[in-house]
C-alpha cells in the first residue's frame, strides 16, 4: 500500500480507492442504516487459506469519517478457531497502512498474536482495548472466529 491517509479522517471512498482495496479483490460488498445512527458497510473477501471460506471487513458509522473497522476471520470450528497466519498478517499490516498508518504494525501483530487466545462470548465489546497512540485495538476469538478491530 502506498497511499497513506491523515489519521484524522478515513472516508468510504478513501478506503475503496485505496492500493489496498485494489490489492485485494472484493468478492462482496453491502450497506445498511444502523438503529442508533450511522451506517453499516462490508467487505467480503476470498479466504487465501480456505477455499470454502471468506472474511469480512466492517468499517462502521459515518462514509465520511469512519471511526471504527473489525476484520473477522472464520476457523473451522469453536474447537479450532481462526489465528493469525503469515497470510493473514500481511493482511493485516497492509490494512493497517490504509485505516491507521501512525500505528506501528509490529506492535498490532504482537497483540493480536497475545490476544487470539481468549474467547470473548460477549463478543468484541467485551474485549480489552489497548490503547496505540490515536487508536484502541482489540483482538480476541468469538466462537470460531477471529476478530481484529481498530477504533480510530
């Protein structure tokens, strides 16, 4: 990725013109109203690692000023859950350049890496966030899933 944004402001558009949104092929994508506010968008992506599975990309509330985006990847099952691979990383660290490049990379995997361990079934509002200079990270497993989240 090259194209690097203001950690102040990430719009939709930003995001979908982007290297990396262009690196990687989009196999879907959706919108929705929220109750309280906001939209909703989504990003499905060919899983590299599995043929007979996708990932999903959230970034959520405002087109023009995107405040927080959670990555879900799935695993086979509660008892074998999606972990952070090399292919996934790289992922990961181009996002990163995109959604937050003040963020250090190394810094994310290493806490994605500590928390992929713990299951949350509350869900990701029940994770810890770790605070990253203007952004909070949170990572954990939700049943068989994987999930990453950057608030900005």
């Amino acid at each position: 990725m090259i194209i690097v944004h203001s950690a102040e402001v990430l719009s939709i558009a930003d995001f979908e013109s982007s290297t990396f949104y262009k690196k990687y092929s989009v196999r879907e994508k959706d919108v929705w109203t929220l109750k309280s506010g906001g939209k909703n968008f989504y990003y499905s992506y060919q899983d590299p690692e599995n043929r007979y599975s996708g990932f999903g990309i959230e970034p959520i509330n405002d087109p023009s000023n995107i405040k927080q985006i959670g990555i879900q990847w799935h695993g086979k099952s509660i008892y074998h859950p999606a972990r952070l691979t090399k292919v996934r990383e790289q992922f990961l660290r181009d996002l990163l350049l995109v959604v937050e490049p003040t963020v250090d990379p190394d810094t994310v995997i290493a806490y994605v890496k500590s928390q992929q361990v713990n299951n949350y079934p509350g869900g990701s509002n029940t994770m810890p966030r770790k605070q990253l200079g203007k952004a909070a990270i949170y990572a954990g497993t939700v049943g068989e899933g994987l999930i990453v989240g950057i608030e900005r």
